[in-house]
C-alpha cells in the first residue's frame, strides 16, 4: 500500500479500505478481470485499477469516502474532495491518466468519468484548468471554492454527492 509522507490522518489505510471493496463489487458483480496497477501508475498516472474483458480496457482511480474535516469525524458520503494541483503544485488527481473515478458512498460506488468530472468541477468552481492558480485559493473550506493547506502547493475543493449524480455516471451498489 502506497502511503504519502505527508499522510498523518491514516488516509492511506482509509483509501485502502475502499480500493479492496471497489474490488469486492467488480469481482461479484462483473466478469471484468482487475488489474492492480504498479506502484509508477498509482503515483504517477494516478489510477489504483485496469478493468479489462470488456469492450475496452478501463482504468480506474477509487476515491473512499472521507471526512469533512481533516482530523475529526467519519468518513461520509456527502461531501466529495476534488484536487486539482497536488502537494507539489503539479497537476492534481482530476488532470491525471484515469479514464474515470469510482466514488465511494454508503450504498456502493459512483463511477463517472474524469473528462466529464473535470469539466463540471471547473464550472462549479468558476475556473478553468490553467486559472487555477494558489493565489486564487483560500485556507477557509467552502462547497464550490478553491482551497489551499497551509505550506503546501496543493488546490482542491469540495462538491456534493449529488454533482456526480447529475452527471452521466453508473453505480456499484452493495448487495
């Protein structure tokens, strides 16, 4: 499992904990072969899974849920992070080489694509890719607004469950 150094809120184990039941729900509801990706294509390209026997392979990037806030409270499903640069101020997870995000949320995943999430998460947060920039982005967290974290180069922002339900998506749902 591939842990950041910067990880100090176990955010590793949590984003592993989603990637193993994303496999669980792929293994029992398709006949899809999973492909974990080497340790280059998880942190470089930024994706976790090649879906492949289908009319082409997939590769996927699975996002668990997460906490609203960084180091209280549990998982949920209502709030979804979205990085556009990361840690280093390079392009961040949105830009990178997954054909698409699985989104963890109580009753299953929500699968869209990352093209389609970007162009919405730039609508939604008033910027395109190249205006994106640090010194639009603040240290206070709010829905639809850039933030930065305190000595890091890194631009996210936040958007509801239901953003990704009002794009084309399909849904994994458990059993």
């Amino acid at each position: 499992m591939y842990v950041n150094e910067k990880d100090s809120n176990n955010s590793a184990v949590i984003g592993q904990r989603g990637e193993d039941l994303f496999v669980t729900l792929i293994k029992s509801q398709t006949t899809l072969d999973v492909i974990k990706a080497n340790y280059t294509q998880q942190v470089k390209e930024h994706w976790d899974y090649c879906l492949s026997g289908g009319t082409y392979p997939i590769t996927v990037d699975v996002k668990a849920m997460k906490r609203t806030n960084r180091w209280t409270g549990e998982p949920q499903d209502e709030v979804v992070w979205v990085e556009f640069r990361n840690i280093y101020g390079n392009d961040g997870w949105i830009y990178k080489n997954a054909d698409c995000f699985a989104f963890e949320c109580k009753e299953g995943f929500i699968v869209v694509g990352r093209k389609d999430l970007a162009k919405k998460c730039e609508k939604l947060v008033g910027f395109k890719k190249d205006e994106i920039t640090l010194d639009k982005a603040k240290s206070k967290i709010e829905m639809y607004k850039l933030y930065t974290r305190k000595d890091r180069k890194d631009i996210l922002t936040t958007i509801k469950k239901q953003d990704l339900l009002d794009m084309k998506h399909t849904r994994l749902m458990y059993t």
